[in-house]
C-alpha cells in the first residue's frame, strides 16, 4: 500500500471550492472510474482497482490523501502530478 498527502492553502469561498473540488473528483472517475460522495465539507472516491482517496476544505487549505493499492501503487507519480497539477490550476 502507498499513499499520498497533498495540500494547498487557497483563498477560495467555499461555494468556489466545492465545485472546484468536485471537478477533481469527476475528472478521477473520468479516467479511472469509481465513485465519489460528499461527506460534510470532505468527499470521498473510491475506486475497486485499489484507490481510495479523500479532500477535506477548511477555509484556509485543501487537504488531498490517497491510498493506493499494490497495482496502482505502480502510477503513484502520474497520480500525485494530475493531483497537483489540477490543485495549482484551480485552486487558488
């Protein structure tokens, strides 16, 4: 099992946010599958093939944590360079 923590302080509102936060999670179900849920101000995706993942919005940062299972484990840094990518382009 590997993971990733990847966070970023922004000084969005939160409605912003939100929606910008869950343009990441459908864009990972775009290409990877799996399914997404809000859980608060944290929503949640996982996928079968062995991701979980979570992106908790506070007022200040967005917090990113991945958990990658064995085979996926193997795109850890194609995964963790969309997630940043995609985080300094739109959240700001």
């Amino acid at each position: 099992m590997s993971s990733l923590c990847i966070k970023r302080q922004h000084t969005m509102a939160p409605d912003k946010l939100k929606s910008e936060v869950e343009a990441l999670a459908d864009k990972l179900v775009d290409k990877f599958g799996g399914s997404y849920q809000w859980e608060g101000d944290k929503i949640r995706y996982a996928y079968s093939g062995g991701v979980k993942a979570s992106v908790a919005c506070t007022p200040k940062d967005v917090q990113v944590d991945v958990e990658l299972g064995m085979m996926m484990s193997m795109l850890k840094g194609k995964i963790k360079s969309e997630v940043e990518g995609y985080l300094d382009k739109h959240i700001t």
